[in-house]
C-alpha cells in the first residue's frame, strides 16, 4: 500500500474540461465529480468557494510570458479532502476569478490547477511546484499545453513536467 506521500500528484482519470461559464459552475461541476470519486468530502464546494472569496486563486502569467493564459489555482483545507493530488481542468470558455496579488481585480482564467491535499503541512509546497512548473516550462511548450482539450496528452506533459522538476 502506498503511503501519502507516494501518491502521484497527477492521474489521468481526474483531468477534466469544462464547458462551465462561471468560477462556481466550473468548480461546482468538478466538485461533484471529485465528491463521487471519493476523493473529497460533502462540504468541500462551499468550502473553495468561501475561501476563494477571502483568499482569490487567480494568477496573472502575462508576467512570465505574454503568451500565456491566466489560471487559477482554487483549494481549501485539508479537512475537506481525502487525498493529496492536482486536478487539471482545462476551460473551454474563460472564467472570471479574483486575482491573488490584487483581489479587488479581476481576470480571466483558462485553465486550473484545483489543489486537493489532507496533509495540511503540504498545501504551500504542492502550489510551489505549480508555480514552478508555470515559470521554469518553456513558453513554448506551455501555449500548446493550455490549450490541449485532449486530457490524456494533459495528463502525461504534467506527469513528465513534474517528474523532472523532482529529479
């Protein structure tokens, strides 16, 4: 049996797109899939959606390339959560968030990396590695990248991303 933190960060079945038009519908619709899955408690959609509203998750990468689009990165505690992994969503449609440096701004975002982790000591290293991915990844790799709607091809660049990051 694996121990905590030998689960993977990424798997393949929890990449999603959504077709949602607004920050609670996208994160409401991946909510409930995740709740299904056992992978979260009842009371985790009230719960990122409140704590976006204190501590908004948008992050402007106009700063690391003009290129890029702006994600989000929308979480809560541990508490709410039964596992440590990222669930990549790519939007279809942009959706409007709070910017995290600015919260009385806000942008639009393309893609989200929605932070699930029941290790509370955890939570700042898991959003330090996405961070890190979206400043040390090759613009040219990531333009391509948040655009695929094609959740397997997804899946395997962050797979690969992360594993080199960790080596």
């Amino acid at each position: 049996m694996q121990t905590e933190k030998e689960e993977p960060l990424f798997v393949e079945d929890t990449v999603y797109l959504s077709s949602k038009t607004t920050a609670e519908e996208v994160i409401k619709e991946i909510s409930d899939k995740l709740l299904s899955e056992g992978l979260v408690k009842p009371a985790f959609y009230e719960n990122v959606i409140g704590r976006e509203k204190d501590y908004p998750t948008g992050i402007d990468l106009s700063v690391v390339d003009e290129s890029l689009p702006n994600i989000a990165i929308p979480h809560t505690e541990g508490e709410f959560v039964n596992v440590r992994r990222v669930i990549p969503v790519h939007l279809e449609h942009p959706v409007t968030f709070k910017n995290m440096i600015d919260p009385s701004s806000s942008m639009e975002v393309k893609f989200l990396f929605m932070i699930l982790n029941n290790d509370p000591e955890g939570q700042s290293n898991i959003l330090a590695q996405i961070m890190n991915f979206c400043t040390t990844t090759s613009p040219n790799d990531l333009g391509p990248f948040f655009k695929s709607t094609d959740t397997s091809a997804i899946y395997k660049f962050l797979k690969r991303s992360f594993e080199e990051q960790n080596m």
